[in-house]
C-alpha cells in the first residue's frame, strides 16, 4: 500500500513538472533571488548575556559572634550597612523581616538559585527553614500568652506575609505555591490589576504596621509579583521609666545636642569591660531591648555573663526611620555569595511561577520609637519580582514563499496511508 502511495505522488510531481516547463515562470526578482534556500543552515540558538552592570561589593570582616550571635545573616547585613555608608549615621534594620522575605522567596525556587538562598539564611535545607519559621510563630504565640490585663489591648506583636500578583503580567503563581506559602508562612495571596497592585501592596503594609510604614513600593505596576513581609511590635517596659530632663547628647562627630531623656533606676542584667557597658532592659511579653555603650562584639558572650545589679539606666527618647531602597540589599545578598535570583532569565523560580521571573529589587523600610513608655516598632521587606526580558534568540526560519506553480496533497497518515486529495495550482 505504501509502495503504491509513493508512485502515486511520484506520477503526480512529475506531471506538475512538466506543467512548470511550459508555465515559463518569470525571471526571480533581487530580492527573491536573496532568499535563503530551504536548505540554508538555522543560525543556532545562543546564550542570552548575563553582564553585572554593577559591581558586587565585598563582604567586610565579620568580627566573632557579631550582632547577637543569633544568626550568620544577622551579622553579616549589619556588617555590610555599616561598611557601606551607614556606620555613621542613625539607622534600624529588622533582620526578622529581611529574613521572613528571602523564606517566601526561597519556598517558590529550585535548584542552585534556592540553595543560594537556604545558604544565605544559615539553613541547609527547606525542612530546617520550616522549622525556623515555626520558631518565629511560637515567639508570637508566646508574646500573646504573656500579656495580660489591659495592658493587652494596647500591645501588639505580629510577623505577617502576603504575595501579591499583577494580573496584567504573563504568567501566575502556581497552586501548589500559594498552598506551601499558605500552610508554612500563613501567606495572604491576591491578584490586582496594575494599576492596583501598588496601592494594593502599600494599603497592606500599611494596615499591618499599624500606619509606620504607610508605603514600601513606588510602582509595582510592571512587577510580575510582589513577596512582602510586615512586623510590627508595640510593647511596655516591664516597668515604665520617668521622663528626665533635656540632657546633653553627644554626637559621633562630638557636637552636643539637647535631646529628652528617661530614666529608671532598678535592678537590670548588667555587664561592663574596659570596653563595654552592656544593660538589658525588659519589655512584656518576653521582649528585651540591650542597649551596649562602647565595643559591640561578641554580645551572646556578654549577655551570658550579665548579672542582675542595681543600674540607673538614662537614655535618650528617640525615634529612628530607615529606608533601604536603593539596591542596599541587593548588593549585601550578592556579596555574600546569593546572586543568581537576580539574574534574568537566569533565576530558577518555576515552582513559585508559570511563567519565567527573577528579583528585580529587595526593598525594606524600618521604624522604631522609644519612650517612658516603652517602645513601637515596624518593618516591611518587599522583594520585587519581574518577567523575563533577555530571553534566548528565536530559531530564524527557512523561507517557503509559495509565489509560482504548486502542488499539494491531502493524504491521512497512518499504517495505510492514503492519498485523499491531491491538487496543483498554476495560475
């Protein structure tokens, strides 16, 4: 049957050929002559480029155990803030939330773009990042428990994430992303127009700050996704301190400023070196402040040796606002070896997208407020996510332009194959 179907098409080709011989078809134009033949080699498919348009910086020396020794990714962002034009000014970070951020978009990663990141968290795998963030819910939970009375209504701790997708953009998060998201991290997920998205994120952030942060995006009108975190803590001292008179401050560079103070003399965990004065002075809820005059170095040793003594403790009311919005932690991410999420079409993020994306941007914006009180706190991390721009160069096609005499055949193709319709076309 094949072997008749072949000297069918056969018959037939030749018959059209000799109808081509005395059609005479016209001579071929330049441009027709330019064209490649249907055997001219497909130029291969090639690597989109990857160039650093910006230098990494370098990590500077971590000194032993600094921060508070709790966490490797802890010190080593203070490390790189302050080695990078923030160790003389005032300034706060929340590591927490930083690090809460990098948990949601490590949970939507895969191969060496979420090692990177578990490497960059201190965790070895995504089990042990699950049971850190379990940790971080108990301490809420406990927070919770821990207050009391009417105290209670005026006092609040929360760790809270949502993703937010731009529904304008091609592509979504997957199902089984929102669901992990959802069960590990409690994540809120919802899809906005993009001309929404930006107020959709900022109205978020701002409403689970309690109004401190009342924005942490300009324009996410042409992000993929946006991943956020928010924490927010308010909370007494254990024992309200006493307003104090306008005191003297010293500045780093020695001027004197006047600045309110409040005091409390009591009985708090001390330490003290050539060094160093370290106080600890306690919140409720389980929430202490240290506060370390002098060498700030290996500060878990410290607190271990701290002794409860009676201290009179003065310091100054003070409110501090951050803004890392200017590729700060990008450039820390990168300089501690976690770089590969924000290359473009590079990032592995299939689990958490269907669609190809990587992070354009992490954003963070921070707040503290102290007084006789006690003290108000906020943080909002948002990592920015885009579409793939720089993707591989299409195979070029091979040229078929069916401008002179033709054939066509209109067969069923199976173990019998048959020749249904079989026509040429010459004018």
């Amino acid at each position: 049957m094949k072997r008749r179907f072949l000297l069918i098409l056969l018959a037939a080709c030749l018959g059209l050929s000799a109808c081509q011989a005395q059609a005479q078809p016209a001579p071929e134009t330049p441009a027709a002559a330019n064209k490649p033949a249907e055997t001219d080699p497909v130029p291969p498919e090639t690597e989109p480029a990857h160039p650093e348009t910006e230098p990494v910086p370098t990590l500077p020396d971590i000194p032993a155990d600094a921060g508070l020794g709790l966490d490797a990714l802890d010190a080593k962002l203070i490390a790189f803030l302050r080695a990078n034009g923030f160790e003389q000014k005032s300034f706060t970070v929340s590591p927490l939330s930083l690090k809460a951020a990098l948990a949601l978009t490590a949970l939507g990663a895969e191969g060496e773009t979420q090692k990177q990141i578990l490497d960059a968290l201190g965790f070895a795998d995504v089990e042990a990042l699950k049971t850190w963030y379990a940790s971080v819910l108990a301490g809420v939970a406990d927070f919770d428990s821990r207050v009391f009375g009417e105290d209670k209504a005026d006092s609040a701790y929360r760790v809270v994430n949502a993703i937010f997708h731009n529904a304008a953009c091609d592509g979504e998060f997957r199902e089984s992303y929102k669901d992990l998201v959802s069960k590990v991290m409690g994540a809120y997920a919802s899809s906005h127009d993009k001309a929404e998205i930006t107020k959709a994120v900022n109205d978020w952030v701002n409403a689970q700050t309690d109004g401190m942060i009342p924005s942490i995006v300009e324009d996410a009108s042409q992000a993929a996704a946006v991943l956020v975190n928010a924490l927010y803590l308010k909370v007494k001292w254990a024992e309200s301190f006493n307003p104090s008179p306008v005191t003297d401050f010293t500045t780093l560079s020695g001027e004197t400023v006047q600045k309110e103070f409040i005091t409390k003399t009591e009985k708090y965990r001390y330490y003290s070196d050539a060094d160093c004065q370290l106080v600890v002075l306690p919140l409720q809820g389980g929430i202490n402040m240290v506060l370390v005059l002098g060498d700030g170095t290996n500060l878990s040793e410290k607190l271990a040796q701290a002794k409860a003594r009676k201290t009179c403790v003065t310091l100054p009311k003070f409110e501090v606002e951050s803004s890392f919005d200017k590729k700060e932690l990008v450039q820390c991410l990168k300089a501690i070896g976690c770089g590969k999420m924000f290359v473009d079409s590079v990032a592995e993020f299939d689990p958490m997208f269907t669609e190809g994306i990587f992070v354009d941007d992490i954003i963070q914006k921070a707040k503290v407020k102290v007084d006789e009180k006690g003290l108000e706190a906020a943080a909002a991390t948002a990592v920015v996510m885009m579409r793939n721009t720089a993707l591989p160069n299409p195979e070029e096609p091979v040229i078929f332009t069916a401008d002179r005499p033709f054939q066509f055949a209109i067969i069923r193709e199976d173990e019998a194959p048959e020749l249904l319709f079989w026509g040429q076309i010459i004018e």
